[in-house]
C-alpha cells in the first residue's frame, strides 16, 4: 500500500479548504444582520422614529407632544428618558432600556418607547390563544 499524496489528494485538501474559508465568510456576513435591536419612538401612537441600537451610536433628541416634551437619550446600546415636563416623572425612573419586548411609557405626555430585536427564533410562537 503506497502512502504517497498524489496531486488530486492536494486538489481535494485545497476544495475542501476553501469550502470552509467560503462558509465561515458567508455564514458570518449572514449572521451581522441578526440580533439587531431596535428603539422605536412613538408621540401619540405616531411613530417619531426608530434608532439601531449600537455601541457605537450615541444622540440624544427632544420629543415634543402637546402637552409636554421628553429628551430621549441613546447610549452604549440603551435608551432612557432623560428629562421630561410630566408631572410624576416616572418615566424618567424606569431606567435604561435594551431587551427584546422592553418598553418606557409616559403618559401624560403619550410618548413610548419599544425595543425590538429583529432576530426571529425558529422556537417562537407567533399566534396568541385565549
């Protein structure tokens, strides 16, 4: 029995090689889009924008309804309410905001705040049942 690498031995190494280099560049190209999580801004059940959730973005923006304003600030991946005009302030102490379904609500001034994560799980259920 001959242990000898002939040249089609290295030809199947490099195909084989390459595959690989192939799926790691496409598998990871694919994957950067998914687990992107984003604020959505709603003043008075209209959408004032929707801000990607990054490490790197940082801004901070006043939303102004008829009743009032609150400054909405974007850090580090998180969103909190900085400052607001309404009475009870108690959006200002629910805190920073960065999870899938996590919401900041002022009412008085009809301002909201949601966090969706656009990577859907094969697992979720998407029907709801009484």
């Amino acid at each position: 029995m001959k242990n000898k690498i002939n040249k089609y031995d290295i030809g199947l190494i490099l195909i084989i090689i390459v595959i690989n280099v192939m799926i790691l560049v496409f598998g990871s190209m694919n994957t950067a889009d998914k687990g992107k999580k984003i604020a959505y801004v709603y003043s008075n059940n209209q959408l004032v924008g929707e801000y990607t959730l990054t490490e790197d973005y940082k801004t901070e923006f006043k939303v102004e309804s008829g009743s009032g304003y609150n400054v909405i600030h974007i850090e580090g991946g998180k969103v909190w309410v900085q400052d607001a005009s309404c009475p009870d302030k108690v959006c200002l102490h629910q805190g920073k905001i960065s999870s899938d379904g996590e919401f900041i609500a002022c009412l008085p001034n009809g301002l909201m705040i949601t966090i969706v994560d656009n990577e859907k799980n094969e697992n979720d259920s998407d029907i709801m049942t009484k």
